[in-house]
C-alpha cells in the first residue's frame, strides 16, 4: 500500500507545476471552494512566478498523460472552470513525443509472441498520430490489407495505475471535508474514472466495444465503424481496417470536398441519439480527431476507449427530459427528477420546474449560434447545487458527450437549433418505448415473470434490495485511511502535517474540476 507520504509528494509536485501555469487564481476565487482549501491553495503557490494569464492547458500538459485526459474532460465543462479556462483548455493536444520505433516493435513481438514480419509485410516507423496512451502507425498486412496498428505507450498501464491511486486517496480526503465537496461524491466519480482508464489500457475491450457499437449500429445510414482485424489484436495491440477520409475538424477541406456540413451536423446529431437512447451504449469520446467522412459522406468514428452505458429505465427518463424541455413541459421534466430520486423528496416539485424554466425558455426556437453554451450550464449547475442534488457518475460521460456532439454539430452548422433536430426523433422512441402495445408486452412479461417466483422469495428479495432511484448502485469504494484519523503513534506525523499543508491545495486543483468532468 502507497504511504500518505508518497501521495502528499505526488500532489505537492502537480500543484508547483498548476501554480507556475497560474492554474490554482480559478480554486481561490471560487465562491463554493471551502475557505481551508483556499487557503492551502495560497500556501501551495506561495512563491511560484505567475504569468499574468493561467495556462490551463500548459499545466496539464507538463504534468503528464493522465492530466492530459482530465484537462480534455474539463474542456467540456465551462459551467465549472468558466468559459476562458473551458476555452483554453481546448487548446490542450492529447500529443507526445512519440516513442522510438524499436520500443514499439519491442511491445508487438513481444505480445504477440512472433516477430514483426509475421504480421506485418510493411509498417511505416513514424506513427501518424502519438496520444498520452498509444501511438498509431499505418501498417500492410501479410495478406495485403491496410490497417492501423494501435500500440500502448510502454509501461503506461503502470503510471496510470499509480496517479489513479493518488487520485482515490485526495477525493477520500476532499470529501471528508464535507459540504459542496462531499455532495460532488468525489470518491464515486473517481471510481468511474479508474473503471473507464482501465478500460482505455485494455486494447481488446476497445475492439469488444468497436464490435459491440457495430452491430447496433448496423443498418444505420452514414454512420460506419472500421473492422477489427482480431488475429493481429490484444492487450497492447488493437488492428482495424485503415480509413480514407476527411477528418471532420477539417472544415474548409469537408467544404472543398463538396459534402453537405448542414446535413453531416444533423446525422451527427441523430447518430449520437440513436446510440444513447435507442441503444443505451454509446461513443463518450466523440472529439473532432475521432471523425472522419469518407467521400460518399458517410461519418466513420475510431477510437473506442472510452465508452458509456445507461440502462433502459434512465434512458425512459433521459428521453422524457430532452423531450419536455423542448416542448416546454417544465414541470413533466421536474416530476422525472424527482422520480428518479435526482432530487430529494423534500424540495418542492413545483419551484424545480420554475427554476428549470428560467434556464429552458431562454434557449428554446434558437440556433446554437445565439445561445451561450456556458451561461445555460451554468445555470443548470446552479440549480442543482440549490436543489442538493448529488453529481450523478452514471451520467457523466453522457453529459460530457453531449457537449461534444453540440460543439462539432454547431462547427458544421452554426444555424443547427439542436432541439429542432432532436425533437422528432426523441418523440418517436418515447412512442415506441411508452405506447400501448410496448406497455401491454411489457406488463405481460412483468407478470408472468413475477408468478413464476415464490411469494416468499420474492419478498426475501424485496426485503433485501428496496426499490431505487434512476443511478445505479455504486460499487464498493477502497478503503482509505485518512492521515488526520489516526492516532499520533510518534512525532513524524508533525512532518506529515506540514506536507498536508502543502498538498492539500494540490488535492484541492488537480481533482476539484475533473470530479465534475
């Protein structure tokens, strides 16, 4: 087990690096900071050269792969880090050097127990693409394929494992605190977190999940999902079919080529909807770097590491709040959260739907192009600190993604008016999900599923899991001691305590912002 010390060590070292880039003034002034934390943050950059703008991005990329991801995560969320830190952090590459050919032939052979030549007739040595996890390079296979060959950095498993532990110890230690910090649930979030690294360091899950959106996907109209070649895939090495197309960042070059943005913005748009509600497991890293259009305008995604599920019950739920806020039935969209126990019984349904109003009106019959996106997410998060409602990690991903599919729609389109698009669409499942005959089958199985139990059973069961609201249960969280628990057992924990001091803060700006991401 990693001593406190050694964590303390860790978050004092990102906190001098977040405090040089200026990244700790956004915690200071953050009326819902608690005022010990922005003290410690005083502390951890006293004497540090400040430039006279904060560079998000910069701190993040000096402090490493891990960060990388947080820092894109928080690039999503101006209603928590405000709009100039959001637009910054934009800037922020998921790039590093890349690691030298030998290494990665080192990783292949070594996985896959053969030499090079065996599954590769040709790879080109400078990779076309070097990310805080793997590195890609274009590659021929034996029997005359194009691919891209998808390798993990080299022991990159290790270092995420290690920050990811530190992350565990400073949320356990933030939400001790109590207050703002404990209704975000930083320990469950950082569950989620470490469940969706380890998925994103498991090549072979990124192909299952590659595989898995496929198969829902199929009969989709342009939307594609490259092949997997699975002999030439495993831990460390993920093979797919080679794309030729346009990255959709691309924007003059989608133009030059004669595609239709408008329409690509819609079917964007549609697809997203489709994999979300329809499906309930959906792409959660749908940035312009993970786009293409071929030339017949068919949008192909890649990189599938990063995954979200909501089972059909949230997604029922899901589908009635998009549906109400753009018809305007407030109080519908009030009554589901209170449903789905996102609100606690003793906040009043009617005041939630007023205050949900005075943040829906303003957007609806608007395009995108007139609505800041900051200001309205703003105004949710206010109301759900006003109404105590816990951070949702099941949601989380969803939320994220959505902020990702609005901001490449509104670059292909910026007249898109979102709830024009999403309308229809979300009506037609909510009919088909909720109509007569679906209720009746339902019902049905219900039924006969319930008379094929014992009474006794079932209320054994029923004793022993009560009916619950719309999230998940959470899983067990490790245990973690905290340092200010345990007994003085000799005077070194006075050094601990200082160090405490110094790292506190650190815990405070490198986990505050990616708990809400």
């Amino acid at each position: 087990m990693t001593r406190p010390i050694t964590h303390i060590a860790r978050l004092v070292k990102w906190g001098r690096v977040l405090a040089r880039h200026g990244a700790l003034r956004g915690i200071e002034n953050d009326r819902n900071a608690p005022g010990p934390v922005k003290r410690l943050c005083r502390i951890a950059r006293f004497g540090a050269r400040q430039g006279n703008e904060p560079d998000y991005a910069g701190a993040f990329q000096e402090i490493g792969p891990a960060a990388i991801k947080l820092g894109q995560a928080l690039a999503t969320r101006p209603d928590l880090v405000g709009e100039g830190p959001a637009r910054n952090l934009l800037t922020l590459q998921d790039s590093l050097p890349p690691v030298p050919f030998a290494e990665i032939r080192a990783q292949i052979e070594e996985t896959f127990e053969r030499p090079l030549e065996a599954l590769f007739s040709s790879i080109d040595e400078q990779p076309i693409g070097a990310a805080s996890i793997a590195q890609v390079h274009r590659a021929v296979t034996t029997d005359g394929r194009t691919v891209a060959v998808k390798v993990l950095r080299p022991r990159i498993r290790e270092q995420f494992t290690r920050d990811v532990e530190t992350y565990e110890w400073a949320a356990a230690h933030l939400e001790a605190l109590g207050g703002e910090a404990a209704r975000l649930r930083p320990r469950a979030v950082i569950a989620n977190l470490k469940r969706w690294t380890l998925r994103e360091l498991d090549l072979r899950r990124e192909a299952a999940s590659a595989s898995e959106l496929a198969e829902m996907m199929k009969g989709i109209e342009g939307y594609c999902i490259p092949d997997i070649d699975w002999d030439r895939t495993n831990g460390s090495v993920l093979t797919v079919e080679w794309i030729d197309g346009i990255k959709m960042s691309d924007i003059e070059g989608l133009r030059a080529a004669g595609h239709d943005l408008p329409a690509l913005a819609s079917t964007l748009v549609l697809t997203f909807l489709t994999q979300a509600i329809s499906c309930g497991f959906f792409h959660a890293d749908m940035h312009q770097g993970n786009l293409f259009v071929r030339a017949d305008g068919t949008i192909v995604a890649i990189d599938f590491g990063i995954m979200g599920r909501i089972n059909r019950q949230a997604r029922l739920w899901l589908a009635e709040i998009l549906y109400g806020l753009t018809t305007g039935n407030y109080r519908r969209v009030a009554e589901i959260h209170f449903e789905a126990q996102y609100v606690p019984a003793y906040h009043s349904v009617e005041d939630f739907a007023s205050s949900l109003r005075a943040v829906g009106e303003p957007m609806r019959g608007k395009p995108v192009s007139e609505l800041s996106v900051g200001q309205m997410l703003d105004g949710l998060f206010a109301i759900t600190r006003d109404f105590d409602m816990q951070v949702q990690p099941h949601l989380l991903l969803l939320q994220k993604t959505m902020v990702m599919v609005e901001g490449l729609a509104t670059a292909l389109d910026p007249d898109i008016n979102m709830w024009d698009v999403s309308a229809p669409f979300v009506k037609g499942w909510i009919r088909d999900e909720l109509g007569p005959e679906t209720v009746i089958v339902d019902r049905l199985r219900e039924d006969i599923g319930t008379l094929a139990r014992l009474p006794a059973l079932v209320r054994r069961i029923e004793e022993k899991f009560p009916p619950k609201g719309g999230a998940p249960e959470q899983a067990p969280l490790p245990e973690v001691e905290l340092i200010w628990s345990r007994k003085r057992e000799s005077n070194h924990w006075v050094g601990y305590g200082v160090a405490a001091i110094l790292g506190g803060a650190v815990a405070w700006a490198f986990t505050y912002w990616s708990f809400l991401s």
